[in-house]
C-alpha cells in the first residue's frame, strides 16, 4: 500500500478498530465469564453459564420468538408500504422529487427518541387516534395502543420505513417512467407488469431494504422499551436492562452474541438471496 | 388507459396516505407542544406559547442542549476530517485491499450499537474513563464517521482528478492543490458530512444512554429518563418540536442543494 495512502486511512482505521471494533472482541470473551456469588466482579475461569441459562430458560426463549416475529412484521408490513411509495418517489420530477426525498431524511436524522415521544401522543389513550374513533362512534372505550404488541409494530414500522424507502428509490429510479403505460398499450394489466418487470428488477433494493428494516427491529430498544411501555420484552431491552439496570455484564455480552449471531445470519440469507437472483437467468 | 389509470390515482393516495403516517408523530409533536395545558389531550382546551417561554427559561435543559451540541460539534468534527480522509485516500489512491478497510469503516452502520455500547461501557470503566467528555465524543465520532466516509467517497469518486492534474501541472505544490482545488470542490461533500455527524450525534440516545456518566448528560439521555420514570414534561415536547423544525429546515436544504439522498 501506497505509504501516503496508508496515512491517510490510518487515523480513522485506528479509531474504528479500537473504539467499534476491539469492544465486539471484549463482548465475545466476557459472554463466557461468571459474575462472582453476590458480587459484580467476575470470578476466575470461563464457562458457557450464561449462554445454559439463555437456553433453558422459557423467558429468553419467549423474547427471542417475540423479537424475532415483530421484527419479521414490522419488515413485512415496511415493504407493502414502500413499494409503490418508491415508485410515486422515483416518477416525480423535480422539486415534488426533492421534497419528498426531504421528508424521508427528516425522520431518518431525527433519532429514535423525538419521533418516539409524538407516537406517545398519538397511540395515547388520550391521544389523537383515540378521540378521533371516539369522535366517529367507532369506539367508546379507548384501544389499547401503548403497552401491547401491534403498538410496538406500528412504532418500528414508522421509526424504520426511511431505511427500506431509500434504497428501493434508488433501485426504481433506474426505471424508465412510462414502463406501466408501455404495458398497458401493449395490453398487459398493471399487476402484471409488477410481477414481470418491476418486482424483477428491484428485487436487489427489495432485499437490501429488508435486512436493514429486520436488523434495526431486532436490535432496537427505545421503541419497544417507550412505546411497549416496559411491557414488551425484546432482545434490545433486554440486553439493556442487564447491563445497565441489573448489572450482569457477561450475561448481558451473552444476550448480545446471540444477537449479533442471528445478525450473522440474516445479512447471510440476504446476501445469499442476492447471489441466486444474480445467478438466475433473466 | 382505464387500469394504468385508476392504478396511478391509487398508487398517488397509497403515498399520500403513508406519508401521513411517516410524518405523524413529529406532526403531532409539535402540535402538542402548542397546547397550554400540562397534559396533553386532544383536542386541546387552549393554545399558547407558554412551553416554549419556559424552555427558553430552564437553565437544566439548557445545560443539557449544551452538552449535546458540546459533543456534537466536537465528534463531529472529528467524524469528518478523519472520514475525509480515509474517503480521499480510498478513491484516488485505490490501496490494495481498500474495499475491505472501506468495510471496517461502514461496520457502525450495520452492526448494532446497543450491543457495542454495553462492551464499551466495560471497557471504559476498566479504564477508568467512563463518564468523561472524551469518552463520549470518541463513541459518537466512531458512529457519524461512517455517514462522512460515504459521503465523501461518492463525494472524491465524483470529482475530476484531471482538475488537480492540472493545477499540479501548472506548477502548483501538493498542498496548494489540496488547498486551492480538491477543499473548495470538495465543499458541498464536506458541509454535507459536517451536517450529517452533528444532527446524528445530537439526536443518539442508544448510545450515549449507556456511556454518558451523571456529568455529560445530552438533551436525549435527560428525555429518555423522564419518559421512563416520570412521565412527559411539556418543555420537552417544545424543546423536541424545535429540534424537528430544525432538522426539517437542514433537510430541504440538504436535499435541494446538496442531493443528501444520493451522497447517502
């Protein structure tokens, strides 16, 4: 390597490897170390302890099913809704284009909190989803969003949409605009169209976006911890409340190598599904 | 033309509609933020300013907005130069092996920041530097640097390499070509990094929830507390509401005049 060039990547390579990337390493080994009896310190030795107890114990294996089908929702329902959302994106001109590319970032750079407090407000018993059913006789008594699994889901979907949007945009915009007109003059429906020809073409943005949808459902915690209201337990809050509320460092680095391992696992099918459309003829 | 038609007028309200529900919370946020009352009800009994007249007043909240800008500028700033240049080697040099140090770079983007922030905090307290102001802006560099790495790559890969020939050709030394030509060309990548690292720092709560000692608590960390022990205050649906008009505001421009989704 070129010693200007090793320079010049060698101030940010330094920083990632030993405040990202040496931490990971930390987390791997502290997983098999025991907390001493009745004590924070950890005791001589390594053990695959905490990883037993993941697996025998019913509740972990409770929250991981829940995580893991929550995360499949909230990935599910992300792409119906961004699909022809992309397309309406990717067929805009102009200025109608850069505002609606504008208003996917603002919720993307906004972290998890603020958009998190305003869906308190909205899923509230009191809150505007409620007096509006009320207001139209569709309920008298208020639904139950906050503290129960759909409420969870519609927080995730929202906090995660931008993540599967951009990257099917991109995808689409490569797209001529008229192709459904095309079709239509040439006497194929709209949803064929879609099957043949569209749905083909994006299905590496389709792909892309649903593991970073998947991935950022199943490892995070704000909107499940808030939104679920302490009630529904997710890897994320989990891993969390051990480390930072009950102490339990190497059982919490466990919780979070499995995590990390599940992690693995999705980019690995997503890749993998990348590899086969590549390979299948057109 | 009938089902391209009725297809289109369909696919036109299906965005609208999802729009909506993208946007709503902050949408509501801000309307609540308005309403005069302690606890938020909608419709709300009255309209007023009074949330934002003790925001403006509340000397813990500002003290904590100033921790976050604090930690912001500072990680940002680092995010930026160091990613600037890992980006300028990556793209004009293309060193042996750039690909895989380009994927180090980018692993704060896909794996997950609650699981290293626990294996940082560890290290931290061994090293007897948790709660400190450094440790906190070196955890926030390491997660906006990806954001600047990307944008200046596409930012570099853009930029003709033939305008610094010349320069250099016209007998113009390798700093004054970096100076005079690659900074001011470079610019819009630069001021879009720049914005990128600060809104994604200021706005982190996952990480610095973990990491940020009794000392250095940023805007974020105090919101998060609060929602968990006591409830919402109304100063904070003020405070947040601005924040959101901010970035908003720092959206648009990005995007009109900087192409923000297409660096990304």
């Amino acid at each position: 390597m070129n010693k200007r060039a090793l320079m010049l990547l060698l101030p940010a390579l330094i920083l990632s490897g030993i405040v990202f990337l040496l931490p990971f390493l930390w987390l791997f080994v502290t997983s098999f170390r025991v907390q001493g009896e009745g004590s924070l310190l950890m005791a001589e030795g390594f053990s695959a302890a905490n990883y037993a107890r993941l697996v025998s114990d019913s509740y972990f294996a409770e929250v991981f099913f829940r995580t893991m089908w929550m995360s499949a929702a909230a990935t599910v329902i992300s792409l119906v809704i961004a699909l022809p959302m992309a397309r309406q994106i990717a067929v805009s001109a102009g200025r109608a284009k850069g505002l609606l590319l504008a208003l996917i970032l603002v919720p993307l750079v906004s972290g998890a909190l603020l958009p998190t407090l305003g869906m308190l407000h909205l899923l509230g018993p009191l809150g505007v989803i409620n007096s509006i059913l009320k207001d139209f006789g569709l309920t008298t008594k208020s639904v139950k969003f906050l503290g129960t699994v759909p409420g969870v889901i519609i927080g995730l979907v929202q906090a995660f949409l931008p993540l599967m949007l951009l990257p099917l945009v991109n995808a689409l915009s490569r797209l001529p605009k008229d192709v459904e007109a095309a079709a239509e003059t040439l006497g194929a429906p709209t949803h064929i169209v879609w099957r043949r020809v569209i749905l083909p073409l994006v299905a590496p943005g389709i792909i892309a976006g649903s593991v970073l949808v998947f991935c950022a459902s199943l490892t995070s915690f704000v909107t499940p911890q808030i939104l679920g209201q302490g009630k529904i337990a997710t890897f994320g809050t989990m891993a969390y409340q051990q480390a930072s509320l009950v102490l339990d460092w190497p059982f919490a680095s466990a919780v979070a190598v499995v995590m990390l391992a599940i992690l693995a696992l999705g980019l690995a099918v997503g890749s993998l599904a990348l590899k086969l459309l590549a390979r299948r003829p057109a | 033309m009938k089902t391209y038609g009725f297809a289109v007028s369909a696919r036109f309200i299906w965005t609208l509609l999802a729009y909506v529900f993208l946007l709503a919370p902050i949408a509501v946020l801000i309307f609540a933020s308005f309403d005069d009352a302690s606890f938020f009800r909608f419709p709300p009994k009255a309209y007023s300013l009074r949330w934002y007249e003790a925001a403006v007043e509340s000397g813990e909240y500002r003290s904590a907005l100033s921790v976050s800008l604090l930690v912001a500028l500072l990680a940002g700033f680092i995010a930026v130069i160091f990613g600037a240049m890992a980006a300028f080697s990556l793209v004009r040099y293309r060193p042996a092996g750039g690909r895989i140090v380009e994927a180090i770079l980018m692993t704060p983007l896909v794996l997950p920041l609650i699981v290293w922030a626990i294996a940082l905090l560890q290290i931290y307290s061994k090293l007897g530097m948790s709660g400190t102001l450094p440790a906190l802006v070196l955890a926030h560099a390491v997660i906006t640097m990806p954001f600047s790495v990307r944008i200046m790559v596409s930012t570099f890969a853009d930029l003709d390499p033939l305008l610094e020939q010349a320069a250099a050709t016209l007998g113009a030394s390798p700093g004054h070509v970096v100076r005079r030509v690659t900074l001011p060309l470079a610019m819009p990548g630069l001021v879009s990094s720049a914005a990128f690292s600060v809104l994604i720092s200021f706005n982190d709560v996952i990480v610095s929830s973990l990491i940020a000692g009794a000392r250095w608590i940023t805007f974020p960390v105090r919101l998060y507390a609060q929602l968990r022990s006591q409830g919402i205050d109304p100063i904070t649906l003020a405070i947040g509401s601005a924040i959101v008009a901010f970035i908003l505001v720092a959206a648009l421009i990005g995007e009109f005049m900087f192409k923000w989704s297409r660096r990304l």
